[in-house]
C-alpha cells in the first residue's frame, strides 16, 4: 500500500473529519469568545474598579530608557486576567453542551425500546400447520 493511499484512508476516516470540524467551530468559538470578554466584560468590570482597563494593566519591572532605545520591561498580569476569564467562559460553555448531549443521551437510555417485532407471515403459517398436524 501506497503513503498516498494510506494517507487517504486515513484522512477519510470519520474522527479525522470530526476532529477538523471541531478544530475550526472551536477556534471561531474562541474568538467570539475572545470578543466578548474583550469588548464586553472587561470594560464593565474596569467600570466597577473605578476605571481600570486591565488589557493595559501591568507591573513596571524595569522603566524604559531615557534616550528611548531600551523599552520598558513589564509584567501584564491584565492581559493574565483576561485570559483567566476567556478560559472560564470557554470550560463554562463547553461543560453547559456536554450537559445538555448527556442530558439528551440520558433521556434517549430511558426511553423503553421498542417492543420486539411479532412473528412473521411465514412463521405464522408454519405454527398453522404445526397445530393442524396435532390435531388428531
């Protein structure tokens, strides 16, 4: 066998496929993510801390250079924090779908399972002939 032809019966496989389609719904789902915490909760709660933007907040470790050549060396602990929140909101999300496919799964076991098929035309018949023979 070919690395061509194995390499396509392995890409064909449905988990590869299912992997790629969650790869790519995942990365947009954490931007839009990225995109809320970002542009919608940060500002909220630097409002309540009195105006803090914390992308921007950060701990000076070592000032910048007065002739401008050496940047200042700092410690963005805000840019942290916002990450923190981006990690809960994405596990917060992802543990509410998994809940809701177990949930799902959960009522899908308790429903009764069909009752078992009766017996079949020819199966019918025969038991006909079978009583039919008995009879004396």
């Amino acid at each position: 066998m070919s690395i061509a032809s194995e390499f396509k019966a392995f890409a064909m496989r449905g988990n590869v496929i299912d992997l790629a389609v969650g790869v790519v719904i995942g990365g947009a789902f954490g931007t839009i993510v990225t995109s809320l915490v970002g542009d919608v909760i940060m500002p909220v709660l630097g409002q309540l801390t009195a105006g803090v933007d914390f992308s921007k907040a950060a701990l000076v470790l070592k000032e910048a250079s007065e002739d401008g050549k050496t940047p200042a060396v700092l410690l963005g602990y805000g840019k942290f924090i916002q990450s923190i929140i981006n990690f809960i909101i994405v596990a917060f999300a992802i543990f509410l779908m998994v809940k809701a496919i177990n949930t799902m799964k959960k009522a899908e076991a308790a429903a009764p399972p069909p009752p078992p098929p009766g017996p079949s035309n020819e199966e019918k018949l025969l038991a006909e002939i079978r009583d039919l023979l008995k009879k004396p």
